[in-house]
C-alpha cells in the first residue's frame, strides 16, 4: 500500500494504491472514490481493497480535496468533478484499463464523467438514486449516461434506492440483501455483516474479471 497527493484545481487529493502483490500482474486499475459524509475507511471500499489485488485488480482510493483539507461537507457536484478530472491522468498513467468507481456521491461522479475521461467502465456504490423520501427527485439519468458497462451495487434496504426502483437500461445491478446505505445489515437479518460484504465483494469480483477479459 502506498499513498501519493495530486495537486488539482480543487486542492490536494490522496490516491492510496493497494497493487496486487509480486507474482501477480495488474490487469487494470480500479479506481474508487468515497462518498459525501465519509472517507476511504468506508467499509465497502475497505472490503474491495483487500479482496481484489489477488484477482489482479491494482486498487486505487481516492480521497477527494475537500476531504484531505479535513472539511466536514463536500463541495458542489462541479467540484468533485473537477477534481476527479485532474486526478485520471495519475490513475491511467499505468497504461491500464481504468475502471472508474465510487460510493454515493462518489459513484454520480464516476457516472458523470466516465465517457470523457475514456473509463473502461463503471462500478457505481450504492448509487443514490434519489434523495431519502423524495423519489420524484431521481438522478437516474447520470447512471444512464454513464456509456460505458457499468455494474450497480445496492444495498436491499437502502433508503435512497432500493434496487426494484432502479430503472433498466445498460447497467447490471447486483443486490446486497437486507443492507442499507453503508452495506450495514440488521442484526434480525438472515446473512450476517460478513456475508454481505462477501457478496458484494464476490459480485464485483466476479464483473471486474469480465471487463478486464474484454
């Protein structure tokens, strides 16, 4: 594992690399960005970093400017974009397929610019489909102009779309049972937090293999 800042237009970013280990060539990279109210300690991208070098998937964590500042809110939508921007030619620089990934707001961040950065494709984190409450309010259209594969990884339960809301179209969508907007699973839940974390990570496992074949 290692760490470096990138200077952008919105201020200094941290990518955290956690590259498979000797013997085991990269195939691609995945890169993933954290959401509005947490960092890369999330415990989906934590879950992915380590499970995924094996398969030869260089994982990259990608701390946004306002968050390296150790600010408490996230900026516009304009602003994590533009900060994302300015970190792909960091991420792609391996000559690597670059998938391009996030939970939440992370995840409309990749959806919104994966066509003009060149994005191999998508793996959107418990997209927020629209916000708690407010259906009408949907954002449905960054995921579907996203233009590239993109797998959606949603927790059963989560409040801001549950996976039987989400429109069809060019996306596969995976379902972690019983989960919230963290991936977090009620006690009373038949799987345990273990198990859903194995589903999600087995799942995007399981899709990255079939884009890095492609």
């Amino acid at each position: 594992m290692q760490s470096e800042i990138v200077d952008t237009p919105a201020g200094d970013a941290r990518i955290t690399w956690h590259p498979p280990k000797k013997g085991t060539a990269a195939r691609l990279v995945l890169a993933v960005g954290h959401g509005a109210g947490g960092g890369i300690e999330a415990r989906d991208l934590q879950a992915l970093a380590a499970a995924l070098p094996p398969l030869g998937v260089s994982v990259a964590l990608v701390e946004q400017p306002w968050r390296v500042a150790g600010k408490k809110l996230a900026p516009a939508p304009r602003t994590l974009d533009t900060g994302w921007r300015a970190l792909w030619p960091v991420l792609a620089k391996r000559g690597l397929p670059v998938v391009a990934g996030g939970r939440s707001a992370g995840a409309r961040v990749a959806c919104r610019t994966a066509g003009e950065l060149g994005a191999h494709a998508v793996l959107a984190l418990s997209f927020p489909l629209h916000p708690p409450g407010r259906p009408e309010k949907s954002r449905a259209d960054e995921l579907l102009g996203a233009g590239v594969p993109t797998l959606v990884v949603q927790g059963g339960n989560d409040p801001f779309g549950k996976p039987a809301e989400f429109p069809d179209g060019g996306h596969e969508l995976l379902e972690v049972p019983y989960a919230d907007h963290s991936f977090t699973v009620p006690k009373r839940a038949t799987i345990s937090q273990d198990e859903a974390l194995t589903v999600l990570t087995d799942g995007v496992g399981k899709w990255i293999r079939s884009q890095s074949a492609r």
